[in-house]
DNA sequence: GTCGGATTGTGAAAGTGTTCACAAGCATGG
DNA sequence: CCATGCTTGTGAACACTTTCACAATCCGAC
C-alpha cells in the first residue's frame, strides 16, 4: 500500500486525542460520523484515515474507543516514551521544556544545550543546560530520539547540521527558517510567523482584495 | 478566480524570506528556478504560486527581487503593521512576546492579558499584564486586528469565544486542542505535540512498521 | 433463526493541487 | 532590424486527496 499522507497522521493525533477524552468520560463506542463531527470532517474521510491501517471498527457498532485509541496511540509511536534533545535555551526553549502536551504523549525532553557559555551549567526547570559541543556524547548516552530546534535563524543550520551528524534523523524545527532535509532525515519546520501571515493575508484578501481583480497590485 | 490554496500562501510566505535576504545581497533579478531551488519546489510551482495574483515576471530575465518583494508583501498584508492580542503570560506567551520575527513582520504585540489576578498587573517583556475582563475594551482602544492563544488546553475554547464576542475574526491558537471557526471567523490551530508525533510517526515506520502488513496492530 | 437498523470498508467519482511542456515575449548582440 | 537565447505564463496532463455511494456484515430483538 502506498505511502500515508501527511494530512491522515494529523488528523489521527487530532482523533486520538477526541478518543482519549471520550476514554475519560466512560464512553464505549464512537461511530465515524460522530468523531467526524468533532473534527470538522466527513465520517467518509474518518473511515479512509484509520482503513490505511487495518479494520478496526465493527459495522453496525462503530469503533471501541479504548482499542482504537490504543490502535492509534502504536501507530503514531505513543506508546512508548522517546528522549527528545532540545538545542536553545532562549525564552522559546524553556517555553517548550515546561510544555505539558509534550509530556504528556511521551515526548520527554531529557537534555537541553545551548552554545552560550554563559548559560551552560544553569538550570531551566530542573535541566541543566549542557554545552552543545557535548551533544554527539549524550545522544548516545541518553538515547535520544528527537531533536528540537529553537535557536535563532542564523544558528538553525548549523544546529542541524551537528544534530544530524550525532546521528539523530527527526528534528522539529522552530527557528523562522525552512531548514531542508537530506534523504534520510526529516526535518519538520513550525514558522510562527508564517502562521500569522496566512491570518494578514485573509484580512487583507476578504476587505479590498480579489485575486484578478487588483490593479494596485501591479508592480510599484 | 477561484480562493488561493493555504500551501501557495504559506509558500509566498517562504518566498518573500528568501527575497528578503537576497535584496540584502544585492541581486536585482532572480529566476523562478533560482527561487524554486531555494525552496525544494519545482519552477513551476513557483510561477503558478505567482500566477494566482498577476503576472510580475519579466520573460527571458525573471523577477525583480525588489519589485516582487514588495508584491507578496502587499498580498500577506506585510506593507503595514498588525496589532496583535496575546492571551496567557505563561511561558509560551512570554516567549511569544519577544519572539522577534513577529515584529520584523509587522506584527506588534500590543497587549498581553490573563485570567490570573496574581500576574494582572505585573510585567512581561515591557507589557503589563491586563486582565481578560478589559478585552473588549482594549481591542477596541488598540484597534487591535489579530489575537494569539496561548493559554492552557482547558481554558482555549471560551478564550476564543471572548475573542471572538470582542469582535475580532483571526485567532492563532497555540494551545493543543483543535478550536472550529464558525463562518467568519478564522482559527489557525499550531499544536506543537502533532508535529512531534509526526515525527515518531515516522520513526516507528521507517524501523517495523509497513502498512498492510502489521499483525501486531491488529486491536488488542 | 431471521429480520431490521445501523455502521463499516472500499471501489469509483469528484475535486484539488502539482508538474509538464510549450507558445509568447523580452533583451541582447550583431 | 532580425536572430538567438532565455524565462515567463498557462492550458493540459498527471497525481494526490476527499467525498460519494453502496455492498458487506454485525448486533439485538422478536
């Protein structure tokens, strides 16, 4: 079968979550259409998401909310914990150490580094900030998994680069740049910024601008 | 014409970086295969993304850096200045306030409020923390246009319900729960936990995971 | 045991986004 | 002024994603 999209595994984090809260209340069963509902997409497409797995639903009843939350949970790689390094211990990295949603799914920083030799051997909630030229020694140490990134632009690449050369292939990217990834590796980047433009754009777009319609926005 | 797709904006977006820093170099002209390359999107792609709003190439030379800078500057709305309502002085929201690519695109966090009387009326960063009663004033005050959650999961939901009561149609929510937009209303969700869990997707099937043929995923 | 109501799983259809391929068109040089 | 070389802009082809629609099938009631 052919590759999964990058949309299904979304939407399976965003099920698997519905579900987990549905765990909470007590409740058995969920059919297609109601965590549809949930999630602002059709049951048709519900269905096609978890059919790239396997058949885990029971026509005429739905889908047992425990077993396919767990069902999800092995496919995403939840069910078990995975040491996460993070590199940057600026606001934005001590942000993201105290983030409770990461602990939560198992995603356990376990090392934070920073080049700046002022703040190695500092704490940031409990982790001491380690030198990043110790990073290839602890990756093996700790067992890390995953990298995050939340240096500034310029220091992005060079980040990655170190990363990738201790080993790691997953990084999570949170510098303000498309950092790109060699076979073999993938890099996910979260531009903040660019979240807030697709934002200006629809302001922009829905008071004075059609597209093909615009002449002020020829070339000045 | 028919709506602009979310991936041509977000790409306009990663465009407009990349002119940015080659109108710092000096380069007059670029061509949409130097730009593509830049990006790891095909030339044509590019051409299309630019399509979408008009023709400001020149054939047989290319671009001008400037000029079509300045193009997508005007159709992200990045020709002016944004005011900007974050809600939680947490970590994340402390963070968010001096996350400095924000403001060199023109979004100014102008006002920063909580539902926690003990940090009303401190500082973070220079803004003093207002409380959430006071939204709808503000919003009007600040003429603020663009709202930024950054509050724990719980609280997300009737977070937006205020932002939306005071009046305004764009919220970035940072907290992990997928908030729906009613009609008019524009919710952009960033869940950092998804991202990552993409990425242990990833690790889990590229070692023993194939789809189609996985016995132990088979429900418990 | 079988009938009825409900819901899955899935091919096929529709819709969207990306790439191809080439005519159109500009600048430069002779 | 025309030929040449290069790059855009775009219709058509292709690929991918979502939705539709319905057969398959399970549960529970009678």
């Amino acid at each position: 079968m052919s590759r999964i999209s990058d949309a299904t595994i979304t939407r399976l984090s965003q099920y698997y979550r519905s579900l987990a809260s549905l765990e909470e209340g007590g409740q058995e069963m969920v059919s297609s259409m109601a965590l549809a509902r949930k999630h602002g997409v059709t049951p048709a497409q519900v269905r096609k998401d978890l059919s790239c797995f396997g058949q885990f639903g029971t026509r005429g009843l739905g889908y047992s909310v425990c077993q396919l939350k767990e069902t999800i949970a092995r496919i995403l790689g939840l069910h078990r914990i995975w040491n996460v390094a993070l590199v940057g211990a600026g606001s934005l990295g001590s942000a993201l150490i105290s983030y409770k949603e990461f602990k939560r799914q198992g995603f356990h920083i376990v090392a934070v580094f920073d080049n700046d030799l002022d703040k190695v051997g500092k704490k940031r909630r409990g982790l001491t900030i380690l030198d990043i030229r110790r990073l290839p020694q602890m990756v093996k140490k700790l067992d890390i998994n995953l990298a995050i990134i939340a240096v500034p632009k310029d220091a992005a690449q060079s980040v990655a680069d170190l990363l990738i050369k201790a080993g790691l292939k997953m990084i999570l990217n949170f510098a303000p740049i498309s950092l790109k990834a060699s076979p073999g590796i993938t890099i996910r980047n979260v531009n903040m910024a660019i979240e807030l433009e697709a934002l200006s754009y629809r302001l922009v777009a829905d008071k004075s601008f059609r597209p093909g319609n615009n002449p002020q926005l020829t070339p000045v």
